[in-house]
C-alpha cells in the first residue's frame, strides 16, 4: 500500500471510530495515526533486518506519542487506537484486521515465555481502557474485553470478557458490529451474584417472618 492510499485509509477509520473529529487535517494531530505510521515504516525495516534503526523509530514514537508498538509486531488494516497514552503492543502481537484498543491496553508477555510470548488478536476485537491480555494466547474475532480486565488465556470468538482474572460473561453467535464500540456498559457478574443474594435473603425473610406470625397465632390460641 502507497503512502497516499495508507493516509486515506487511516483518516476514515480515525473518522468512523472517533466522533470527536471534526475534519481530515485534525487527524494529522492525532496521537495513534502518528503512531501507526510510523510503525508501518519501523515495521519494513524489521523485516529487513535493520533492527536498531526500527527500534529508534519506535522509542523515538513512544515518547512523543506515549504509544509504543514494537516493529516485530504484525498488524492489519485498521487498527483504531483511541487516545493511545500507555497502550503497549510487543514484539510478537498479531493484530487482524478492524481491531480497536483504547488508552492505556497493553498487549504483552508473561516473562516466562519464548518464541511467540505475546497475544494474536483476531479480526474486529475490541479492548477496553486499561485492559491487559498477557501471554501467547488467542482472542476470537467479534470479542469485547472489558475496562480493566486482565486476560491470561484464550478466549472464543463473540464473547465479552470482563474481570481481574478474565471472565467470559457473555458469548453469542451473532457477529458484533463494528460500531457498537461501547466498552463501559458492560456485565458486571460480581453484582449479579451480590443482588442473587439478596433476591434469597429478602426470601428467607418473608418465610421467617411467615413462621413468626404462625406461631404468634398459635400461642394467642
């Protein structure tokens, strides 16, 4: 892809993820574009060999930008970073195609791996804010993982992960759009069981208080 038709791509899917940008120049300003960009050119280099000459051009990146994306890593078309200050992508990452990450994700290893030691993000997933996926596993295409969460293993496609370790709360075989980008509002299973179990408490309330009133009756009589 030339550099023209690559500006072109960019600046749509900066525009269709990102409302608050309000024209074509203000994508030039725009953190992970930069970022982005500057990877693809660390990345040929990589390829090539040149190795100390992509690594400056990825540290010199991430201190302008707070973004840092190891050249090694391999990455699709589209890649959406949404202001991107501490988001961290390794050596070994593999990002397909469609895939949004949001400030502050890391994409990173368990310092006991080797060889491949970091995840492969398939098509369309989505990380929260803050999110950690550690380790050489896979997540599924169509998947959200929540704000905050910390995964260590492997996830299936259409899922929403959500908690310190990962949990799957919610796996659907319909695909997840590419515009429901919504990764606050999301199941929350520790509150559920918390209000399971005062549904059961206010029960046993109800039935103690029934029991009381039966044998308050039955001494009256």
């Amino acid at each position: 892809m030339g550099l023209v038709s690559f500006v072109r791509e960019e600046i749509a899917v900066i525009r269709e993820r990102d409302p608050a940008i309000k024209s074509n120049l203000e994508v030039f300003l725009y953190p992970s574009f930069k970022a982005i960009l500057r990877y693809r050119v660390a990345h040929k280099l990589y390829c090539k060999g040149h190795y100390f000459l992509a690594r400056w051009i990825s540290q010199r990146t991430a201190r302008k930008t707070g973004i840092e994306i190891h050249p090694g890593a391999t990455i699709g078309k589209g890649l959406f970073i949404d202001h991107g200050s501490g988001v961290v992508i390794g050596e070994t990452a593999i990002l397909g195609e469609n895939v949004t990450l949001y400030q502050g994700v890391t994409l990173g290893g368990t310092g006991k791996e080797h060889g491949k030691r970091h995840p492969t993000l398939e098509d369309n997933v989505m990380v929260g804010s803050g999110a950690k996926v550690l380790g050489s596993c896979t997540i599924g295409e169509n998947t959200k993982i929540g704000a905050g969460s910390v995964v260590l293993g492997p996830v299936p496609a259409d899922c929403t992960v959500v908690g310190v370790p990962g949990r799957i709360v919610k796996k659907a075989n319909s695909r997840i759009p590419r515009d429901f980008l919504d990764h606050t509002n999301l199941p929350d299973p520790v509150m559920d069981a918390i209000n399971e179990l005062r549904e059961e408490n206010r029960k046993l309330r109800e039935e103690l208080d029934e029991l009381k009133g039966k044998v308050e009756g039955g001494d009256r009589a």
